[in-house]
C-alpha cells in the first residue's frame, strides 16, 4: 500500500469510528507518580488516553510510562523535543520502542523529517508543535515572528506534514484554516480546552470542546478542567457528553 492509501485509511478510521471519549486525552500535569496514579484510576474506562509532559517524566519515567502502557492505556508523550537530529532521531527511536502512541517534536525540516523517519514501521506517530496555546500575537512579536499567529501556525503545519509527520498540535482556533489548506489527512491534537466557565489559565487560545470539534480537531487535550475537579471522572464525563451532543448535532 502507498503512504497516501496508508493516511487515507487512517483519516478515514479516526473520522468514521472514532467514539466522543477516544477523543479526550487527559493531561497528567502533576509531579508525582502517586497523584497521577489516582488520577488515572479515577478515570479508568471513561478516560484511557493520557498525555505525559515533562514534568511527570521527569517524576517518574520510562517506568511510569511503561506501567501505563501495560494497562491498555494509551500515552502521549508531549516532550517536544528540540536538537540536533543525530539526538532527535536515536531519542524517537527509544521512544517507538517503548509503545508510546504520539510524540511531540519542535524544530526545523530536518529534526521534523528525522523524527519521521525513525518512527516510520512503528505505532508511534510524531506530532509536530505549531504554536503553543500560551502564545498570542504579542508573544510572537516579542520573539521576533514578523507573522500573525495563523500564519505561523499553517507554515509550522504544511512543513510537518512535507517532512513526514502524522500530524500537529495546534488550537482549535487555527485547527479549522489547517483543515481548509491542507486537507483530512494530518491529526490534529488540540490543548487548551475548557469547557464553558472553565478558569483559562496560562491559556490565551482556548476553546470549549465543542468549539474545538467544530473546527476540526481529531483529539482534544484536557487536563485542569479534569484534573483538578472536585469529581474528576464526572469533569470527563460532561465533556464527553459536550462532544456526544455536539456529534449528534453534525
């Protein structure tokens, strides 16, 4: 099978099938193994995706990841990874050994395209950073960007996918302009999620659930809004049932 027929019947498997609570992956921002456990026996069977940063990585590890990973659930592993691609590319290769489903990586076509390379025959797929959601247009004049955010963010998307990537991590706000540019075929995960009323945060490009699944996003990342819920498996729940209806509706 060609790559173009191989993305086809991915594209048409994750938009065909894909159930409202496969779609939310819960972020663990926490910095110990044992709240993170806790967190991922409460949601058990509601919640079974759920992304590791740097920060409980580095609290707990590959043996963490390993443990997760043992019990059917899925990881994301959000470490962006940004060097050399003699680094970059030995680094995803440790990482697709391990059964990890997405990685992120930021940088320029070559770390792209290396990261890409290395995964190709695994399950891993490598997300590529866009523009984080804690950005604004004032953020990125302050870092020297002569662009707007859209611009940046299409430009970083249509160079993931030239070098090979599965797909990116954009808002929701510019998920819609990389579906209308560059097509179905690039997964598009999306933080910054909260749901009506929600405390934004460091956030400066949310969106609520629904909003995120409108524009086109394949995987929503939550973690305050769940986390730190007086219920958190009921926090999952309403967001489900946010996405259920917003399916429903078309």
């Amino acid at each position: 099978m060609t790559l173009d027929g191989i993305k086809k019947n991915d594209t048409e498997e994750r938009k065909g099938k894909m159930k409202a609570k496969e779609r939310i992956i819960c972020a663990l921002d926490v910095p110990g193994t044992g709240e993170a456990w806790q967190l991922v026996e409460e949601l058990d069977g509601v919640v079974d995706f759920f992304k590791v940063g740097m920060l409980l990585y580095l609290g707990g590890g590959r043996e963490f990841v390993a443990s997760l990973l043992s019990r059917g659930k899925k990881v994301f592993l959000d470490l962006k990874l940004y060097d050399v691609p003699d680094t970059v590319g030995p680094t995803v290769r440790q990482v697709a050994a391990m059964g990890v489903d997405f990685l992120t990586v930021h940088g320029h076509d070559a770390i792209l395209q290396r990261a890409a390379e290395e995964a190709a025959g695994s399950n891993l797929k490598i997300l590529g950073v866009t523009v984080l959601t804690s950005f604004d247009q004032a953020d990125l004049e302050a870092m020297g960007f002569p662009c707007s955010v859209e611009d940046l963010v299409l430009h970083r998307a249509a160079n993931a996918r030239r070098r090979g990537c599965s797909g990116v991590v954009a808002s929701a706000r510019e998920a819609a302009l990389i579906r209308q540019k560059l097509g179905p075929d690039l997964i598009v995960v999306t933080p910054g999620i909260r749901p009506a009323g929600a405390s934004l945060g460091t956030h400066k490009r949310p969106t609520t659930p629904g909003e995120a699944l409108r524009a086109g996003a394949d995987y929503l990342v939550v973690g305050q809004p769940i986390i730190k819920a007086p219920d958190p498996r009921r926090a999952a729940q309403a967001i489900i049932e946010e996405l259920e209806r917003e399916e429903e509706r078309g």
